[in-house]
C-alpha cells in the first residue's frame, strides 16, 4: 500500500475515545478492521503483528491502525494506552508506526478530546473531529516518510511562493533565484520532484482555484480569470478548456448536475 496521505482521510465521525488497560499476554487477531483506530500505548508495550513485520506501540510509538487492516497484537508489557477510534470512507490496508517524541502532547490532547467527550461540551461532536485531525497531524508530521528531503528543502521557497502568489505574474526566473538554483537546474530539479514543470504546476493550481470559485458562484468568468492570474479571458478560457476538458461556462452550468463528476 501507498503511504497513506493525510489529504485523503475525511474523518466522518468519532466513534470512541477510552482511556483502557491490557494485562501482560493478553492476544488479539482482528479481520478487515471496520473503523480507523489510533492506540497511544504511555505504559507498557504492545507488539502488532502483520505479514511478518512487528510494530512496537510504548510510550515511544503510536499506532494508527485503519480501516479495513487485518493484524494481530501480543501485549508483552502490561500497561494503559488511549484509543482513539474513527469512521472514514477511506480504507487501506497497512498499520502504520508513528514516532512520538519525548513531552509529545499528543497524550494530553486525547485526554482533553476524551473529556470533551465525556462532559458533552457544547459542540463536543464538532470539537472532536477538529481535535483528531490535530492529533494525526502531529504525528503523520513526524513519520519518516513525511519529512521532505533534502531536495524536496531546496525547492520548497519557490513552492510556497507560488501558492501564496498564483495569481501574481510568475517566472522560472524568478523562482530559481529564490532556491539559489541555475534557472536550468531548478526547473529539472521541480518538474522531477513535483511532476510537472513549474509553470505547468502554476496553471495546474491557477484552473484548481477557478473551479472552486465556479462552484461557488465566486463572479463572472471575467472575474474569476482575474482573479486566478489572468489578464485576458481567452487565455484563462483555452487552459481551463486544456485541463478540464471543458470551457468556464460549460463547467460552471455542470455543476448543478448531481451527477456530473466535478
């Protein structure tokens, strides 16, 4: 499976949030997990087995087990763990290892979730799934896999600077100099790493942004165009046609149509 991207887990409701205790030996197989579930071990250990390969759930490692998962887990060390259990539609079927690093807070947001929870705070319900994605983008930020490379670094200012000014007039140039990079290198280096050449990846953000404005009656097409970094409509009306397969105005009258795929 796919390293599992954050972006894609829609958390649809909370399900549980307990505060539980397992004696040393105690041995669990669990088939098609049906719910999402995040088990912070802060005594004792746990060990998850699946495939051959051991996950270690202490006071050092969390375990995010989702949906649909099949796995097996050996308690070696007695000991508490808070469990945190979710619906999503999203499924997959690989338990994942997540660092939790001395002083972590992640304990004491559970702890604060679970008593929310508890006492039926106002909004409790809304609280909780606000409070869950916090917690997983805590630890999803400290997974090996999500700690961008050291190439990954040398691009990120021009990437940033897109995003907070797409609608601004753009260059390789420009980017380049900001990464310390040739002109040349940058744009081999981003269109390797982002798999698109940079003003690809402009257009590509400039016609994601006009989408959301046609969705939601944002203006005329004229001045979603602007809006989005275009000066002259026929161009912003070609790349949007080029990347959607559709022109502004026949998107824009689609996305009334339940069942059309916007």
């Amino acid at each position: 499976m796919k390293l599992l991207d954050l972006s894609d887990l829609v958390i649809t409701k909370i399900c549980s949030v307990a505060t539980m205790y397992n004696d040393a030996g105690k041995h669990m197989r669990k088939i098609d997990r049906p719910r999402w579930g995040l088990i912070v071990k802060y005594e004792g250990e746990t060990i998850y087995t699946q495939n051959g390969t051991q996950l270690r759930s202490n006071a050092s490692c969390a375990v995010l087990l989702p949906a649909g998962a099949s796995y097996e887990w050996h308690c070696t060390q007695a000991g508490h763990f808070m469990a945190l259990e979710f619906e999503s539609p999203l499924s997959a079927d690989t338990i994942l290892s997540l660092p939790l690093s001395k002083g972590d807070r992640t304990l004491q947001m559970l702890r604060e979730l679970e008593y929310k929870r508890a006492a039926h705070a106002p909004f409790f319900e809304q609280e909780s799934i606000r409070d869950a994605y916090t917690v997983l983008l805590r630890l999803f930020r400290t997974h090996a896999s999500y700690l961008p490379s050291e190439q990954r670094q040398r691009i990120a200012p021009a990437v940033e600077h897109i995003v907070r000014n797409y609608h601004q007039p753009l260059c390789n140039e420009e980017l380049a100099a900001m990464t310390g990079l040739s002109c040349v290198y940058f744009r081999k280096l981003f269109t390797r790493l982002m798999g698109q050449a940079p003003m690809a990846y402009v257009h590509g953000l400039r016609i994601q942004k006009a989408k959301e404005m046609l969705r939601s009656d944002f203006g005329t097409i004229a001045e979603v165009a602007d809006a989005v970094g275009y000066c002259n409509v026929y161009h912003f009306s070609k790349m949007f046609k080029q990347q959607t397969g559709l022109s502004p105005g026949q998107y824009s009258k689609k996305k009334n149509e339940p069942s059309h795929d916007l």
